[in-house]
C-alpha cells in the first residue's frame, strides 16, 4: 500500500498524463524519418526518452516553485508543497531521471547523446524565465518544440529541415494553450510580480496571442507537411489540428471555467489526432 501511495503521489507531483503533449510528436517525426515503422528497439528507447526528460523538467518545475505554489490557492497542495515530497527526494528524483535520459539519447546514438545535455538545460530552464521574462510561454514551447527534433534525431542521426518546422509549430502551440491556462492564475501572477502574459498585458491581449500563436503554429505545420513531401493524410492531420485549436479558443472565448477542458481535453487529442493520420499517411505509400 505504501508503494502504492508513492506512486500516486508521484504522479501527481509530475502530471504524467502531460506526456500526452510530447509524445505523439517524437512519434511523428520518427515515422515521417524512418518513413515508416522504425522499429520496437527505437520504441522503448523513444518513449523511455520522453518520459525521463518530461520527468525531469517537471520535477525541476516543482522544486524551483515551491516557494511560489505553496501561495497559490489553486497549487498549494501540491506533494511538492504539502510535505508528501522533501527537497532532498525531488534532487534526487531530477538526477535519477536526468541520468536516465542521457544513458538513453547515448543508446540511440551519437548526436542524440551530445544533444542531451543542452536539452536537459532548456527543459530546466523554464522556471527561471517566469521570474523575470514573459517569454516563459515560449520557452516552455521550446521545451516540447524539442520532442520532434529529439524524434528525427533517433531515427536518422541527423536534424532535417521538416523537424524544424514540425518543432516550431508544436513550440507555438504550447505556447499558446499555455497562455489559455495561464488565465487561471493572472491574478496571483500579479500579487507575485510574475511575468506571465495575462498578470502583464490582460486576458483580452493573452487571448488575441494565444490566436495569434495557433495560427502560426498552424502555418509551421502547413510548412512542415510540404518540406516532408506528406500526402492527403499529412493535409488532412494539418485541417484537423487547426479545427480542434479554433474550437479551444470557442471554449475559452465563451467561458474561463472551461480552461481545464480546452487544456487537458482538446490539446491532448490533437496530438494523438495529428499521429493517426501521419501513421495513415506513411502507410498507404
């Protein structure tokens, strides 16, 4: 039971379920790179990657933001703040998971393993940047942005044009829904003289961004299914990715209590969305 409750607690502590963001696009740019299936062994080691790397930047996120969750009536109980997890564990979780991560990029291969370590600094990054920039939306993108490079990474040992542009259209969409989930907090953001958007410039200007943000991620897709040469399906995932966007934004539009809803529900879909059809497309070829 002990071991149960650890790993209930754990979860809680680094949201495993956010994994849904990342993943399916590490797949996508494994399979556009292999063009097709690219094998069970670069499977585990692709997913054991994404887990220990999302791990690893979350725990850094909660053991940076202790001092600020535990004021936050809406993270106050998180296991970071309410003594279910010491300082002393979360150091120890963040080196375990970091080393897993670099063992793992060097099993796949050489860049992969370089490449590992300025990696590990921008996903740790990102809790700094709230403290003195609002560019800290775009930074936790830049974290996810990196899951289709680290992709075609593992599969060709080198970064193509494409996995650039699918990476800057996934470093703009988290960017974006993050500025919608960033709403909940603006007035805490303000007592704490954070850099978000919404504390800075109000929730009329986050939303016109975050629109602003999606379409553009939306345009880098659109770039990326031309450079990989995609067929019907890699269009049809494109049209599908911006429909699920634009009915978030409805969501968010008509009512700030749905903010969960949109966050957890519509983004976790489209990436899961966008795989199916990239799997579709690679396989009809």
């Amino acid at each position: 039971m002990k071991a149960f409750k650890w790993f209930r607690d754990f979860n809680e502590l680094i949201m495993f379920q956010h994994t849904v963001f990342s993943l399916p696009f590490i797949f996508i740019a494994m399979i556009v790179a292999a063009d097709g299936w690219f094998g069970w062994r670069l499977l585990f080691l692709g997913a054991l990657a994404a887990v220990s790397a999302r791990n690893f930047a979350m725990l850094v996120n909660r053991y940076l933001d202790r001092d600020i969750d535990i004021l936050n009536p809406r993270t106050k109980n998180r296991p970071s703040v309410d003594g279910r997890f010491a300082p002393t564990q979360m150091r120890l979780l963040i080196i375990i998971n970091a080393i897993i991560f670099v063992a793992t990029a060097y099993a796949i291969n050489d860049l992969a393993f370089w490449l590992s370590f300025p990696i590990l600094l921008i996903l740790g990054g990102y809790s700094w940047f709230k403290r003195f920039s609002e560019a800290a939306h775009l930074m936790l993108g830049l974290s996810l942005g990196l899951a289709p490079i680290a992709g075609a990474v593992a599969v060709s040992g080198a970064i193509p044009m494409w996995s650039l542009l699918l990476a800057t259209g996934v470093m703009f969409w988290v960017a974006g829904f993050d500025l919608l989930y960033s709403l909940q907090d603006i007035d805490f953001d303000k007592e704490a003289g954070l850099y978000s958007i919404p504390s800075r410039y109000g929730s009329e200007c986050t939303m016109f961004l975050a629109r602003i943000f999606h379409a553009v991620a939306i345009l880098f897709w659109a770039f990326f299914t031309a450079e990989a040469s995609l067929g019907l399906f890699g269009w049809m995932a494109v049209i599908s990715a911006a429909t699920m966007l634009a009915y978030e934004h409805r969501i968010v539009s008509l009512d700030f209590a749905k903010i969960d809803r949109a966050f957890f529900t519509v983004n976790g879909y489209l990436g899961f969305v966008y795989l199916f059809f990239i799997v579709l497309d690679r396989s009809i070829r």
